[in-house]
C-alpha cells in the first residue's frame, strides 16, 4: 500500500499581499479539516504566519498539488 500524505490548501487572510491566494502545505496533523486556523511558513524569510485551511487533499507524493520537494510544512494546528 502506498504511503498518502495530507496536503491543504492555506489562505492568509490578514496578510494584505497574499490575500485570495492559496499556497499549499504538508501538514503532518491528518485531522486538520476546512476553515482550520494554522500557523505556517510564509515566503523567502519564512515567517510565520496565521492561515485558514481551504483544501484537504490526501495523496501519494507523485499526485502532490505542487512539486512535493517546494512544499512546505504546517508548524501548528491552532483550532
């Protein structure tokens, strides 16, 4: 059986420059649904930042929504 990984979709909504785009993120939590708040990497600095879930995909690192090696990871699950 091959190994799935659970992959979402974050929006930052109070970061004016990123709001209404979605970056996608390993997060290593599989209960983390939609509209959960976590705390995540965001750009070259990588400085954390509060996010909303958008997307929940769970799949093998070869159907990744991203190339699996420029993914980065959730640091938290808030709520």
């Amino acid at each position: 059986m091959e190994e799935k990984f659970c992959f979402v979709a974050v929006e930052f909504i109070n970061d004016p420059n990123v709001v209404g785009l979605k970056y996608w993120y390993l997060c290593a939590d599989e209960t983390v649904c939609v509209n959960s708040v976590v705390l995540a990497p965001l750009g070259r600095h990588n400085n954390e930042q509060q996010g909303l879930v958008r997307e929940v995909r769970f799949a093998p690192d070869y159907e990744a929504p991203f190339p699996i090696h420029l993914i980065k990871s959730i640091k938290k699950v808030i709520k």
